[in-house]
C-alpha cells in the first residue's frame, strides 16, 4: 500500500463522514444535550464502528456479512430503540444544567456505545467499507503493518471531520444555556436524535 492510495482512502472517508447523516444527526443532538463530554466518546465509538467494518472489509468477511445480514438488521434496530429512548429523554428533561453533574463516566460509557451501535447499523458505513473500500485500496495487499497505517489513519478523519459539528453544537449548547432557552435546546436535541433514528430506522428496509 503506498502513501497516495493512503491518502486516497483517507479523503474519501473524509467525504463521505463529512456529508449529513443520522450519525451526524446522532452527533449534534448528543452534544446539545450533554456537551462534548458526551459528544467526544460518541465521536470514538463511532470510529470504533468504523474500524469495525474496515476489519471486516480486510479480512474478506463481506460475504459473511451479507450471510448474517439479518443479525445486522438487528443491531440496527437496537441502535434505533436506544436513539429514541435518548429523543425521548432529552424532550421530556425539563431540569437545569445542574443534571450535567451526573456520572461523567456511566455517560460517556453510554455516548460510545450509542456511536457505535450507530455506525454498525449506518448503511452509509456498510456501503462504503464493504463496496466502495475495495476500489480504493487492494485489500488483497493489506499486511499487518498496512492494517496498522490503516486503523490510526482512521480515527484521525473521524475526529478531524467529526469535532467540528460537536464543536459548533457545544457552542451552541452553550450560548442557549445563557439565553434560559434550556428546553427548547433539549427538544432540538430530541428532534435531531429522533430524526436520526428514523432514517437508520427506514434505511434497515
């Protein structure tokens, strides 16, 4: 694997994190809701997610994927159920910023988990590692040293791409904090969520 097909891969995966979708959505409203100690580790579980396909992409498990598409499905839904529980929570929490005192570690435990649920069951994710991944790179080529180029490479477009929508959520989060507008921050926060679970949710069809 040289330097430009590397290159070459991190840019399409740039793009293709880039455009808008229920993880970004997912995203967004997570950091509305609970700031970027929450978005942060949604942010590594979805590169987990990531590296995850990638994984499967390189070890030439794309047909078992297909096989197990059912096990999928459900992976996606549970992704879905958990998003709504979270939609759900966030419009109905009519509690000040005092409640981002809670256990930091239970919730972004949580966030990372959510991010990658979301991302096994993203089929923007599934379409690019088991589809579009083998055009840019020779998987046959991928040793253990190119792996490793491969999975750190990764999570640096992700978060690169990623933190800024987090970045500007935050500040958001932040100047609706001082507008005593916290409801309606939550209730977008719901909306983007709940939105987010609805696409994975039509998308699993």
């Amino acid at each position: 694997m040289t330097i430009a097909s590397l290159a070459t891969y991190c840019v399409a995966l740039a793009i293709a994190v880039a455009i808008p979708g229920p993880g970004v959505m997912a995203l967004i409203g997570t950091a509305l809701g609970g700031g970027l100690k929450r978005a942060v580790p949604m942010i590594a579980g979805i590169a987990f997610g990531d590296v995850t396909w990638l994984t499967l992409a390189v070890l030439g498990l794309a047909a078992i994927a297909e096989i197990y598409a059912e096990a999928f499905t459900v992976i996606r839904y549970i992704g879905v159920a958990y998003l709504l529980y979270l939609a759900w929570k966030f419009w109905t929490n009519t509690s000040e910023l005092k409640a981002d005192q809670a256990d930091t570690k239970r919730t972004a435990i949580a966030a990372a988990i959510n991010g990658y649920v979301i991302t096994m069951g993203n089929p923007k994710a599934m379409l690019f590692y088991l589809a579009l991944l083998p055009v840019l790179l020779d998987l046959t080529a991928i040793g253990v040293a190119e792996f490793a180029m491969i999975i750190p490479a990764t999570y640096v477009v992700l978060f690169v791409v990623l933190m800024p929508y987090a970045l500007l959520a935050t500040g958001a989060r932040e100047w609706l904090k001082s507008t005593n507008v916290y409801k309606i921050m939550n209730r977008t926060a719901a909306a983007l969520i709940g939105t987010a679970a609805i696409v994975i949710g039509l998308r699993a069809h």
